[in-house]
C-alpha cells in the first residue's frame, strides 16, 4: 500500500527527524582563495550561502516576546525549523553590542548571550552556516526608545565611535572576548566554531573625516582580531561611506559586505507593480579599483521592502550570482509568534506561516544561490524572467522551479513538471498540475521511498490589514485559521491507491485542520 504521512498541520509542529545530523569531526570550513572566492576546506568547491537575518536574541524582538509571554528558546526552535524547511543554508546576525557589553568594551554573560548562543546551537544543528557582525554600534530601542545599557556605544556618537582612541580601544576588548567566548550549548569559541563561516566587524559604519583613520581603525581591528587567535575570514561593509571605499580594499580582510534594497524602505504602505526591470542588474561602481578582485563578496542585508510579492527574491538571487555574491542574506525574518503584527521591522515582511507565498519564494531564491553559476551573466528584462530551472513573473505574481526531482511555485501555476516521475520534493502555495488545493497555506511534499511521502501543510494565513502601515502589538495584520481544506495530490510514485497516516495522532489533527485526499490522474 502506497503512504502519505502527514506530518504537519498545527502551526507550531515540527518535526525533529528532519533535522540534519550533525557531523562531530571533521566539519568542513570557509576560506577565501587568492582570487576572492570562498571555498570549502574538505573539497575546495565554491561555497555559495543563502539564507536570512533573525534577531531573536536581542531588541524588539526579545521584548515582545517577552511581552506576549512566549518562551523564547521555544520561539527560535519554532523559527529554525523553518529556515531548514525553507532550504537555508546560511544565518546573518548584526549583533547588539549595547545589549551584551558594558562601557569599558567587555563582554557580559547575560540571557542576551545566552539566547545567541542558543541560536546558534540550534542553526549547527540543522547544518546552517553563520556570518558574524560583531557589533551594530547603535541603540537597542527601534521601533521604541533605546534603553540605556551604559554598554561603550552609547558614550560615542555613531561617527565618533571608529576615530575615538577611546572608543576603539573598547572595541579592540569587546571584540577580543567575542572571539574568545565559548559557547556552552555548542563546546566551541566563536572564533573556532567551524559553522561561523567569518566575521564581519560591525554593521553599517559611519565614517568621516581623513581616509586614513578609516584605514588605522579597520587596521587596529583586524590586528585584535588576529591577535586573540582568529583564523577565520575577516570582512567589512562597503556599501557606506563611499569616499572610503579605497581604504576598505587596502586593509588586510579577505571579503566585503553589500546590501540592496531597490524598491525602497519604510513607504508606510503596501507597494505595487511591477519591479523586475529595477532588479535585473546590480552594479558596483568601484568593481575596478585594486584589491576589490581578491576579496570574497557577501548581501549581509537585501529585501524587496514593503510589499508581499513573491516574484522578487528568485529574480534579485539571479542577479546577485550573476554580480559573484557567494553569501545572500535576506533582512529580516519575522519570529512567527510575533508575526501576526510585523512590528519588528514595519517595512519587512517574511515568515513561512504568515507570508506563506513570498517565503516560498526565498525557498526558490535559495535553489537559485545554490545552483546559478557565480559571475553568468543575463540578458535585460523582461529576457531574463527564465533562467536555469526558474521563472518569475509578475502578472501572475509567481516563481516556479521546475528541475527534475524538484518542483517549487509560489502561486497558482498552469506549468506542469518537467518529469512527474522522477520527483522527489513538492512546495507550493495555490495549485498546480501536481496539487491541487483550496488553502491559503503552504505545503511540502518529500519522498521518503519508493511509495512513501511525507505531507506538510501550513494553516490558512489571511491578510486583514496592511502589513506596512504603523505597526503595533495589539494590531493584527495577518490571521492564522484551522478549517478544513481539500487537497487532491497526482503524484505517479503514490500509484491509483494511497492511505494517509498522521504523525500528529488524530486527535491533534482534528483539532488543527481536517483534510480530504484522493488520487487523480498523473500528470
């Protein structure tokens, strides 16, 4: 008898044997090669990352949390699930110095820590790399007032912060010990942890004045760094502050960190239309200055700001393999148990259950990372809406993959799979020639063995406000609901005849969503 498990219908089920195991020796690490590339240690292939920014541990997000009384450990396991379900690979955090240092630069053991720890515990877990960016050098406030730590920061102006002597020299400490701190849940220091791929120093610096104390700052920190034991790649931001820009290729890092947000930010309101021809290139106009060839280039930080389209990431992932980015890191993912608001960032928006399409979207971005060649190059728009095994298009608000064991769409979608039989995973949102269904929520479908797929299926998200408009915790803008949907699934491996068995036990699976299943004719 051919099976479908179903796996998945409560929103805040996971399933711990998808986790990936976790290799106890020999884990293999990122080094930047002579001509800039980032490579494995074990095979000396390209790394290529795609992944997301998520901020748990400090902030707004640990204060709301913490104001809707949800355990927060509990929440970052809810969350990496999905970023493995997704098919992540990669994690960004810019972390909030201010929350976790006092004024003299060193470091405090406090639940800030201990959460980032935690986090980072449960990423290795599901075989996630972590870009590190040691320091945010501003406040812990947005989208409320900062809440004065007295932490080194908050004595220094943001431009100040990287010329004054003082200043500098609590960063040489903090960074130190950064370095040097052992993660209790993990066993590892950071700076010998093989999932942390690199650091970068700190978050969108500020700096004015002479070209050579921008030069004698990064010098100072790199040589900490080097000094307390790190062997890792050392990066630094220059998408700011261009008429430094010389000073960032001269010091001794080995990549650089960019960010794109084409459409803009915090519009205050929902944005429409069509904006593939605004994402079909990335230029870099300092490409030709010297040393810029030899260093590995990272997107710390990119999205398609204020709106819920899910045509966009596949297509800026395209460009930016396209521009030689190995690293890719969307800004920012929502914790699903504040998600129902977006308060965390009003003009960002993504999370699996909330934002069910644009999420499988980025699933679809992440395939385009991992399997678009770095430095191929794409005709313009609209030329360029099909490449690989992937599609984008506006009028339908859709992205498709369509390879030979994976078919991926965001929305409904008339294109059939290139070969039904040899599938292996299914994810979608709407219907298609291979499912077919009535709900709001996302589903995967995962071949386990001949006859034998596991279901997952997402709770109905239905948008009630604009999600972009002044957030607030006790304003809902999308809603979550358990009903009933059908879903029809022609699958030619399930044959004419298929049982379905609940990994949730049926009472649980009442209570969450009741589901009709029947076979139909192979594609």
């Amino acid at each position: 008898m051919r099976v479908i498990i179903l796996c998945c219908f409560a929103l805040l089920g996971y399933v711990n044997s998808y986790a990936q195991s976790k290799a106890i020796k020999k884990v293999p690490t990122v080094f930047v090669d002579r001509e800039g590339v980032m490579r494995w240690s074990d095979s000396k292939a390209e790394a290529s990352f795609y992944g997301v920014n998520y901020t748990v541990p400090f902030a707004h997000a640990f204060r709301a949390l913490h104001d809707k009384g949800i355990d927060r450990k509990r929440a970052i396991d809810r969350d990496v699930y999905h970023f493995a379900r997704l098919g992540y690979n990669a994690y960004r955090i810019h972390i909030w110095d201010v929350e976790i240092s006092d004024k003299n630069g060193n470091l405090i053991s406090n639940e800030h820590l201990d959460l980032l720890d935690y986090l980072l515990f449960k990423l290795q877990e599901r075989g996630i790399r972590i870009l590190i960016t040691g320091m945010t050098n501003f406040g812990n406030g947005y989208p409320e007032r900062n809440i004065n730590t007295d932490a080194f920061t908050y004595h220094y102006d943001k431009c100040e912060v990287h010329a004054n002597p003082q200043a500098i020299a609590a960063q040489e400490k903090y960074i130190t010990q950064l370095l040097h701190h052992v993660n209790p849940y993990t066993g590892n220091a950071y700076q010998t942890d093989p999932y942390i791929i690199g650091f970068e120093i700190n978050n969108e610096p500020c700096h004015t004045g002479a070209i050579q104390t921008t030069s004698d700052y990064i010098g100072r920190m790199v040589n900490a760094m080097k000094k307390s034991g790190n062997k890792k790649p050392i990066f630094y931001n220059v998408s700011h502050n261009m008429e430094h820009v010389k000073a960032y290729f001269d010091a001794d890092i080995q990549g650089t960190t960019y960010q794109w947000y084409p459409v803009g930010l915090v519009a205050g309101r929902e944005r429409q239309g069509n904006f593939l021809p605004y994402i079909d290139q990335y230029d870099i106009p300092f490409s030709n200055l010297k040393g810029f060839a030899n260093k590995a280039k990272a997107v710390y930080e990119y999205d398609p700001a204020d709106n819920l389209y899910s045509y966009m990431h596949p297509a800026m992932s395209r460009t930016f393999r396209s521009a030689g980015f190995q690293w890719i890191t969307q800004f920012a993912y929502d914790p699903m148990d504040i998600a129902a608001y977006n308060t965390e960032y009003q003009t960002h928006y993504l999370n699996l259950a909330y934002t069910p399409a644009k999420a499988l979207s980025t699933m679809i971005a992440a395939e385009v990372a991992y399997t678009i060649p770095r430095n191929k190059k794409f005709e313009h728009y609209p030329q360029d809406t099909l490449f690989g095994d992937f599609s984008v298009s506006y009028e339908q608000d859709l992205s498709v993959m369509n390879a030979q064991d994976k078919y991926f769409y965001t929305n409904n979608t008339t294109v059939r799979p290139l070969n039904p039989t040899k599938l292996q995973h299914v994810a979608g949102h709407g219907s298609s020639p291979v499912v077919e269904y009535g709900g709001s929520g996302a589903y995967f479908l995962d071949r386990l063995e001949d006859g034998l797929w596991r279901l997952e299926v997402m709770p109905d998200a239905e948008k009630i406000a604009d999600p972009f408009a002044k957030p607030s915790l006790d304003r809902e803008v999308v809603h979550i609901l358990y009903r009933s949907q059908r879903i029809d699934i022609r699958i030619p491996d399930l044959g004419d005849l298929f049982t379905v068995r609940s990994l949730l036990g049926k009472n649980d699976t009442d209570e969450a969503i009741s589901v009709a299943i029947r076979r139909q004719s192979s594609p």
